[in-house]
C-alpha cells in the first residue's frame, strides 16, 4: 500500500501478469538456492528412516536432501531468493518445464509451516526488495498475496469448517487412488515428472499440485480424502491445515463451493441497516 492507503501502482490484484510461458529456448537462467550441508541431526534422521522404513515410497538420502532445519539455514534461503529469483517469480509462478523442479519458486513452505520463519518476516523482506527498486511489483504482489491473502484465507477455512471438512465429498468420487502416485512410473509424461520429483525430493510447486496430480485425479473420481492423504505423505510442506482445504476445496471440488464462496470471508451487506 502506498502512503495514502491505495493498492501500489493502482490495482489491487496482478494476477494477470503471473502467467507468462516460456518460449522454445526455456527458462531464463536460474539461481538456485545454496546447498544446505545436512547436521548431525539430519543425518541421523536419515539413517534410522533408511533402517526403519525400509519400504517407505520415494528416496531419501543425504544426496538429495536440502531443506532448512534451522531459522538461520531459513533466512539464508529467504534472502537468496528475495535477491536472486523473485525479480522472475511474477512472471513465471505458473509455468512448468521439463527437468526443472524448482524454476523460480522460494521453497520456503516448508520453513513457514514449520514455524522456522514468520510469515510477516518473509513479507516484510519482499515488500523490502520492491521499494528498493530490485523487483517487480507483479512479482511482489504476487508473491505477498500468497503468504498474506491465500494461506491465511485457507487457515480460516480449516479452523472454521473442521472437523466436517475432512470428509467432504460433494462429487460422490469413490476411486482408488492410482498405484503410479507411489511409483511414479506412468506412461503420461506431466504426472511422471510431478510425481517422480515428488519422491525424489518431496517437492512440487503449485501448478504441478493442482493442475496435474490434483487434476488428474479428479478427472478420474478418486476419494477426496485418499487424494489428502498422498498429499499429506509426500510433500515436505505439507502440514494439515494449509493442505487440506487446497486440496479437497481447490484441487478436488469437494467441498461444495465452499473455498470459493466461504460466508466466513463474504462482505456483510449492511446497505438496509
């Protein structure tokens, strides 16, 4: 907001500039976040899952594990993506490219959710890099109104409609969840990519959620609360309350309209007062 109490630069939403698709050549170079050398704990986690769990889904190793453990690994990866990468985020929050798991999205999620970094934090820092001239206001905005307006809207829906909400199934879908969600091995490339980097990581940003995993079993009319579970399982972010309204509200219908049209969250019309 600027001094005068008005949406900067006019407009109160940049939804429309977040979509822009890369062309024949792919992604502009991208910045990836530092390496994480994992601690002792982390290293001893590993090692009694590796030895416990021997068939757990996925793959689990210190190659591959890279996630914050600490507030201070969390405000490293805060400020190299705040310099390095939210100048492209706005443009390109919704694309998807081959072999690119990341592309310009913060990975911080899991660090939120977790209560490693505080959300005000994170806004304060972006909201930092555009007064100072080193982002875009679509990539600001953008970024600002998923941590201060869509989580907080959906922690809202949890709490208000919990514990009914679990088993909301509006469409009556009953399938089984496909077994390839715990393999990855299908013959449709999106979901091969989505899920394998999911049990190679733990890690899908939103597109590859919604508009693929999330799609794909709503096209084909599996149990909204099975779909939840998966969800809850494989991703390193995944903590109920901001999951699971995204997935059975926004990803699976199954809640009647309720994410779209929560009263909770609707302007009171006191205009016959």
């Amino acid at each position: 907001m600027d001094a005068e109490g008005t949406p900067m630069g006019g407009q109160w939403n940049y939804d429309a500039e977040n979509r822009t698709a890369f062309g024949k050549s792919g992604p502009p170079e991208i910045t990836d976040l530092p390496q994480i050398e994992p601690d002792t704990i982390t290293r001893d986690v590993i090692a009694e899952v590796t030895s416990t769990l021997t068939d757990h889904p996925g793959n689990l190793s210190l190659e591959t594990f890279n996630w914050p453990v600490t507030r201070q690994q969390a405000f490293i990866w805060l400020k190299h993506f705040i310099a390095h990468i939210l100048p492209r985020f706005g443009d390109y929050q919704d694309a998807m490219w081959t072999k690119e798991p990341f592309l310009y999205h913060s990975r911080i999620s899991a660090a939120l959710n977790t209560k490693l970094i505080n959300p005000r934090e994170v806004i304060h820092a972006a909201e930092q890099a555009y007064r100072e001239g080193s982002a875009p206001l679509n990539a600001v905005e953008g970024f600002i109104r998923q941590i201060l307006g869509w989580r907080e809207y959906v922690r809202g829906i949890y709490w208000h409609y919990m514990p009914d909400y679990l088993d909301m199934n509006t469409l009556s879908a009953g399938n089984k969840l496909p077994e390839f969600y715990w393999t990855g091995k299908t013959e449709y490339r999106c979901l091969a990519e989505a899920i394998g980097q999911t049990l190679d990581i733990g890690y899908a940003h939103h597109i590859q959620r919604l508009m693929v995993t999330g799609l794909f079993a709503l096209l084909v009319g599996v149990r909204p609360r099975e779909v939840h579970e998966w969800y809850l399982a494989v991703y390193v972010d995944a903590v109920e309350w901001v999951e699971l309204p995204n997935t059975l509200g926004m990803s699976q219908y199954a809640d009647g309209g309720i994410m779209l049209q929560s009263p909770i969250l609707r302007p009171v019309n006191t205009s016959s007062a």
